[in-house]
C-alpha cells in the first residue's frame, strides 16, 4: 500500500536528521501510535537519546481520493524546533518547488531537496509564526506544479495539528 510504504520512509527520514538517531533507528522501543483529527501521532523510545515523535496526515488526490503525498511534523531529540517534511509524488516540475498557504494566505515556498523512488522531499525548520498559523488555521493548502507546469492544488487538513504539535 502506497500509505505504508511512505509512512516508512517518512520516519526513516526523520531518523536520519540526527546521525545518532539514525544509528539508532533499529532500537526504536515502546512505539506508540494516537490519531488527532486528522493528524497521526508515533512516538517511541530511543536508547540514550530520549523520546522521538513524529505527526504525519497522508494527502489525497481531490479528483480519486487515493493518497499522493505525505505531510510530516517531526522534531529530533535534542534540537530546538521541529521540522515540517512533504513528500510529493514523482513528476512535479521542482523549480517552482512547494507553497503551503493557511486558510488563504500568503503562501510558505519550500524548495525540494532531492528525489527518491517513493516522492521528493521539501523541508522547513518551523518558525513561530508558522507554527501558530498552522494552530489557529483550518486547513492548508499546497501548491505544486507538475511538469506541464500547470499547477496543483492538495488540501491539508489541519484538524487535530495542535494537539499532536503540542505532544512533540
């Protein structure tokens, strides 16, 4: 299932933002697994180095609702601030890279990072007034382009971000 398989990498990619993690990615213990809205919540244990969550809500095609993207909120133990990861399907033209616009507004650009056989990857470091945006909002909206260049619209549900942010 494409959900799965992107859920997978997803906390392989959160786990590889810090090199002691990411050795320790095989010794993740104690996971443990809630739904807030729509925003599912994993966390576990890791050796030494504290608690690892991560929030992610799979993005759905509007027009045949099967998933397309991921969003992911994770913050690594020990660093200051969380990190906010999309992975957008393959064949989206990357110059452009991603826009995140809450209930409307102006939109945050996000370039891609790199490209991999599951999507490309757009990261931030989330800032405060991003993060308080995405907690008074009510939903998201994601803009890419494909490589007709003809732009892409994804809805992100905000529904449950706070209570799940609130537990990273």
């Amino acid at each position: 299932m494409l959900s799965t398989r992107i859920c997978t990498m997803f906390i392989a990619m959160a786990l590889l933002t810090c090199p002691a993690v990411a050795q320790q990615q095989q010794q993740l213990t104690n996971i443990q697994t809630s739904q807030n809205g729509d925003w599912t919540m994993k966390c576990g244990d890791l050796p030494n180095s504290g608690r690892l969550c991560e929030m992610t809500q799979v993005i759905n095609n509007p027009r045949d609702g099967k998933p397309v993207m991921q969003a992911a909120v994770v913050k690594p133990p020990g660093e200051q601030g969380a990190l906010l990861r999309f992975i957008a399907p393959l064949g989206i033209w990357l110059r452009p890279g991603l826009s995140l616009s809450i209930d409307g507004a102006e939109g945050q650009n996000m370039d891609f990072a790199f490209c991999l056989r599951q999507g490309c990857i757009a990261q931030i470091r989330l800032s405060e007034g991003l993060v308080n945006s995405l907690k008074r909002g009510s939903a998201g909206t994601i803009t890419l382009q494909n490589i007709r260049r003809q732009k892409l619209d994804f809805k992100l549900s905000l529904s449950g971000f706070t209570a799940s942010f609130d537990l990273l």
